[in-house]
C-alpha cells in the first residue's frame, strides 16, 4: 500500500520557497526522486500564504520510507531546515481502492 505524505515547510522572509530552491538546486531532491520505492517528491508554492512550501512525497510502502529516513540525505535536509529557520506540519495518507471518487474527476 503506498504512503503520501504531505509536509507543510514555513519560515519567515521567503524561506520556505529558498529551501525548496535549494533542495532543488543541490541535487538532494533528485537524490530522493532516484531511492528505490520513491513515486513522487514534489515542492508546491500555496496561492494563499507565501511563507509555506507543500512538499508532496510519495512512496511505495511503509519499508522503502524507512529506508529514506535512514538514508544520509536526512542529515542534509535537516541542516537544510535549520539554515532556514523552518516549522514543518504533516498530514500522512494511506492510497485506498476505489475511493468512490471516480464520478468526481474529470479525465
């Protein structure tokens, strides 16, 4: 069953959206998209509140999750988190079969 996990990264003064740049631009969110079981790892801006960063990642089953957590890249996405003064939230969803919302979504 996969896992997506929702983590709302906020700061002051743009830091949330230079922390994403950053992961981006060092190549530690690549790293992430390559590690075995990763299906998704993606930094979204909200509309409505500049100071967030909505980072959705994805991944194939509780084991390959562990495994990122173990990976050294944490240690970096960490000091990356301090250099820029951020709070983070997360909202954790498991994938179901046949949610029933089939008749809403437009294809």
């Amino acid at each position: 069953m996969s896992i997506t996990i929702h983590l709302y990264y906020t700061g002051k003064n743009g830091n949330a959206a230079k922390f994403a740049e950053e992961m981006e631009a060092s190549g530690i969110a690549a790293k992430i998209r390559a590690e075995e079981g990763n299906l998704r790892y993606d930094y979204f801006l909200p509309v409505h509140d500049k100071e967030t960063v909505l980072l959705i990642d994805s991944w194939a089953n509780q084991e390959a999750l562990e495994m990122h957590h173990a990976s050294p890249m944490m240690k970096e996405i960490a000091a990356l988190r301090e250099k820029y003064d951020l709070h983070m939230k997360v909202e954790r969803y498991t994938a179901t079969e046949n949610g029933g919302d089939e008749s809403f979504i437009r294809k």
